[in-house]
C-alpha cells in the first residue's frame, strides 16, 4: 500500500475550479476581490512550487538540511527581534533562540527519538525553532513593555545602586514566565 499522495491533474484541476469559483463569487457579489483571488492563487502556487523544490533538494542532502535548518533559525531570529520593537537587528532573539532549541533537537537527536534524516530533523527543528520564535519574540515584547510600563521602579533600583541589567531584571523578571506558561483565568461563576 503507497501512502504518499502523489499530485496530479486531480489537485490541478481542483485549484483551478475552486480559483476561478472565488473569482466569480467576487466579481458577481460586487466585492471586487476576483481579480486578488486569482492573483493570490497564482502567487500561492508558485510559491509552493519554489518551497517544494528547495525542501526536496535539502532533503536529499545531510549538509543542505544543517544549512537549511540554520537559515531557519537566522530568521526566526530576525522575525523575532522585529516582533520585539522595529529597531532590534535579533541579535539578542538569536541568542534566546539558540538557547532554547540546540538542548532539545540534541536531545530528541541524540535519544534516537527522532531518527538522523533530513526528512525528520527539518520538520521537527522547524517546530522547536517556531515555538522558540515564538516565546522569545512575546518574553521580549512583554519585557520591553514592562520597561516602559514601569519606569519609575526601574529608576529607583537605579538610584539605589544597581547596575542598569539587575535594574531591569528586577522590573521584567516575570515577562519570561508569562510568555512560556499561559495565563489561565478563572471563569466567573454562573450561580449554579
């Protein structure tokens, strides 16, 4: 029994019917979108199709999957800067990134968990690195804002002699925690 799913005509003509289907239903509801639709499909496929091609020639080869899977976190690290505040380069998110992902695809690597293979490093890497981007660019974010937030107490720590980093860990020690654990609120009792 194959389980891969081979493309052909089928899937073809399915975009191509659901395609020309958006773009009738936005030109006749006077939405004005039937034009976007088909430029947004045509857009879509052919990004696919790169994406397609890039994924099977650096899973065919062990380096280009370690070059791949770098390219991933350099930008992951750079979403994750810009996520932050526009004029962070993600230097610092790239350190945060690094942090959290390199322990665990070496683990999930080195137990035998996921097997030595492109086919499964890329994926899982890209999930780790995605739910790093993720926590780094929200801790970051919620950090900055509590800087702002609370200016007054990161300026009295200052005054009371602690250097500028100890002054600002004191003010955003928690941003961390609530980016990686969600805060659960209680639903308000209904009086039953």
């Amino acid at each position: 029994m194959n389980d891969v799913i081979e493309p052909g005509w089928g899937l073809g003509a399915a975009v191509l019917l659901l395609t020309v289907t958006a773009a009738v239903v936005g030109a006749t509801g006077g939405l004005g979108t039937g034009r976007a639709a088909a430029v947004a499909v045509g857009r879509a496929v052919l990004q696919l199709a790169v994406v397609s091609l890039v994924i099977v020639a650096v899973l065919r080869s062990w380096p280009a999957t370690v070059a791949f899977v770098l390219v991933m976190l350099i930008v992951a690290a750079w979403t994750a800067g810009r996520r932050m505040t526009r004029d962070r380069s993600g230097l610092g998110a790239g350190l945060a990134l690094l942090a959290g992902t390199v322990p665990v695809v070496a683990v999930v690597l080195g137990t035998g968990a996921v097997p030595l293979t492109g086919i499964a490093v890329v994926p899982v890497a890209g999930i780790v690195i995605g739910g790093a981007m993720t926590a780094t660019a929200l801790a970051g974010r919620r950090a900055l804002d509590r800087l702002t937030e609370r200016r007054g107490e990161y300026e009295a720590a200052l005054s009371l002699g602690l250097v500028e980093r100890d002054a600002a860990v004191e003010v955003i020690r928690s941003a961390g925690h609530d980016a990686l654990v969600p805060r659960w609120t209680r639903p308000a009792r209904s009086g039953w």
